[in-house]
C-alpha cells in the first residue's frame, strides 16, 4: 500500500467534544460528516437552546386526586388526603387507610372508600367525633333503660340488676314486677 497516494479521511466524532456544543439539557447524536442535538425529555428545544416543558401547565390531566409540580425536566406529584403518590410520583391512589392504621375503627369494621375509609360500629357502639373509632354508648343515661333496676353500663351493653321483688325480662333489658 502507497500511503503517498492512497486517501486517508479521519472520522471525527463531534458530540466527544462539549457535547457538540449541544445544550447540557440535550443529547449529541453522532454521525458521519455530522450530528444532531436532540432536546432531552421534559425539555423542548431547538438541540442547541433546551428549555424546560412544564407537564403541569400542558396536561391538567395530570396527578388527579393531588398537586401537580413542575421539576426541572419532570413533574411529581403532592396528593390529597386518602392517596399516596405511586413510585414515581406522577400519579395518586387511593390509600387503603384500613390496611395502613389498624387502629382505626377499634370495636367496629373499618370499610375502605375512594379517597377515604368509613367505620361501621358494633352493637353497642357509635362513632366518635373524629370518625376514626367507635366509643361506648352508655345505655345506662336512658330513661328507658333497666326499669325498676340498676343499670350497669358494660363495654357494648349493659346490665340490668333487678330490685327486690322484680325479675329480669327474657331479652335482659328491663325489670317486671312478680
């Protein structure tokens, strides 16, 4: 081989350089002769000048149940009341608030809803004021309750015992004269 006459053409790979003059925000593609800077995801852009695209502003579809914030090249999301973010922080679903806090509802069933969770309270028993759990009626603060007897309140019920000379009714609610 003749190197005087033979044609040498070195390959020069311009993106190995400063990215190509590219904008840090994108990708140099190489190729003979030539390249091409591509704006990374979440940027938008000419290659040379990228800017951040803000997902939040051109899709209101996004992070439904929450917030949407734009981040630099990204979004992630800051959800409501009753959702999480998944993974990766671009969506929101619902929380299982009955599997997550087991104290809930103590002495009922906690029964999970969309966004939020509900206590169904035992026999006996009604919510409390925050909803979270249910609490003792006190039978006993009826009028009704335990004629002619003493009313003694229990967790979920109550106990009548009967004054002297008066018997207990069959469903164990009241007192009757014998």
């Amino acid at each position: 081989m003749n190197l005087a006459t033979s044609s040498y053409i070195q390959y020069v790979n311009e993106c190995l350089l400063n990215n190509g003059g590219c904008d840090p925000n994108a990708s140099c593609v190489n190729s003979p002769g030539s390249y091409i800077c591509t704006c990374d995801d979440g940027f938008t852009g000419n290659g040379q000048e990228c800017y951040d695209f803000d997902e939040c502003e051109n899709n209101l579809e996004l992070c439904k149940n929450g917030q949407c914030l734009n981040d630099a090249g990204s979004f992630h999301c800051e959800c409501d009341m009753g959702f999480s973010p998944t993974s990766d922080r671009q969506a929101c679903e619902d929380i299982n608030e009955c599997d997550e806090f087991k104290e809930l509802c103590m002495n009922g069933k906690c029964e999970n809803m969309y966004g939020m969770f509900q206590c169904i309270c035992n026999q006996g028993y009604e919510l409390g004021e925050l909803r979270s759990t249910c609490i003792d009626i006190d039978e006993c603060l009826s009028e009704d309750s335990c004629n002619y007897g003493k009313c003694i309140n229990i967790n979920g019920s109550y106990i009548c015992n009967c004054a002297d000379g008066f018997e207990l009714l069959a469903s164990g609610n009241d007192c009757y004269g014998k």
